[in-house]
C-alpha cells in the first residue's frame, strides 16, 4: 500500500477546513450539520473524521488559524523599524486574510466577513471557543501594542497614550469594518486605508492638501 504523504495529508486538513467555513458562512453553524461539510468537500464522514471530532473542532481549527495568520502579519511588521503605518499594515494584513485562499471565496466574495460574525455569535454560547478567542485575541493584541511601541519609538506617534490602548482601539477598528462588510455588503480594503489616512491627518496641518 503506497504510504500517504504529509503534503496530502495536509491538502485533505486544507480541503475540510475550507469546506467547514463556506457552510458555516453560508447557514451558521446551528443549521450546518456534518453531513452538509461531507457534502460540501465530497467525503466519506471516516475520512472527515480523522482529522476532526465535530463541528466545534472544525469551529475551533478555523478561528485558531484565521487569528495565527493575523498575528503573524502584525508580529512580522513589528520586527521593521519603524513598522509600516497604520493605514499600510492593517490594509496588507486584512487584504491578506480576506483574500488569501481561493477556497474561502463563494460566489467571488470573501467568507471571511460573514463567518466572523457567526464566531461572535457562537463565543456567547459556547466557553470551548470563548477560550479559543481570548488566547487569539490576546496574542493578536500583543502583537499590535508591539507595532504601536514601534512607531513611539521612531517618533511617529505621541508616546503619552499607553499602547495598549491604542492597539485596542485599531483591532476595533478592523472588527468594524468586517462587521459592516458582513451585514452591508463588501467593500474594498481601500475604504478602510482612505479613512485611517483621513483620521491620521488630523491635529497635523502640514498634511493637508
């Protein structure tokens, strides 16, 4: 019997993983059964269970790595000096995750926006995954108060204003606009960008044009 190879081990993970988050986007996970995700990527349920229990494993898997890839984007900026601007980063990071994998895209939009809005959904009922988003959440702060220390150093932002804080308000900022692309409809990344510019601008006339 020829063995399998890790590499197809982990397309089948990639395959499951894509396939989970279109159907829970689509239907949220409490009208989403296993055997609609065995539907959607077209495998016998042994072949989905071997790599995951259930539902709340698959939830689980999507948000650890959806908030990996984002900390890992920000974490990557913080090791520049200076790290790029806020309107620059958080363009590259969101642009990244929305539009990374050509298997979380249905219909030629992104899942990712509404599929957020179930995970917040679910954290309210569910303490496996409230835990799963805290840690994520967590790490994902660290490393933006990491980029706001960044740029305090380089002289780029006032350093009277506790980073924290500021890397708080910047994550509420992304989860903002995701919130309103999932329940108003899509829009580029750029909107984003142009309005962090604009509020970037203020208390600086020098900018103005």
């Amino acid at each position: 019997m020829a063995r399998v190879t890790q590499e197809h081990l982990d397309a089948r993970r990639r395959q499951i993983l894509d396939g989970a988050a279109l159907c829970f986007a689509r239907n949220g996970f409490h009208a989403t059964s296993m055997q609609d995700v065995l539907k959607e990527v077209d495998l016998s349920a042994g072949a989905v269970y071997r790599y995951f229990s259930g539902k709340d494993e698959l939830i689980s898997a999507i948000v650890t790595e959806v908030l990996g890839e984002i900390r890992e984007g920000f974490e990557a900026a913080a090791r520049q000096s200076p790290p790029p601007p806020p309107d620059e980063l958080v363009g590259r990071v969101m642009g990244s995750v929305l539009g990374g994998r050509s298997g979380m895209v249905h219909n030629g939009e992104s899942v990712y926006p509404r599929l957020i809005i179930q995970v917040w959904t679910e954290v309210l009922r569910n303490k496996e995954l409230s835990a799963v988003i805290h840690d994520g959440y967590s790490s994902v702060r660290g490393a933006w108060v990491k980029v706001v220390q960044g740029y305090q150093d380089a002289g780029m932002m006032r350093d009277d204003v506790p980073a924290e804080s500021v890397a708080r308000t910047m994550i509420a900022t992304a989860q903002g606009f995701v919130a309103q692309m999932a329940i108003f409809g899509t829009a580029p990344v750029e909107v984003l960008q142009e309005g962090l510019r604009g509020l970037m601008s203020m208390g600086n006339p020098d900018t103005r044009t």
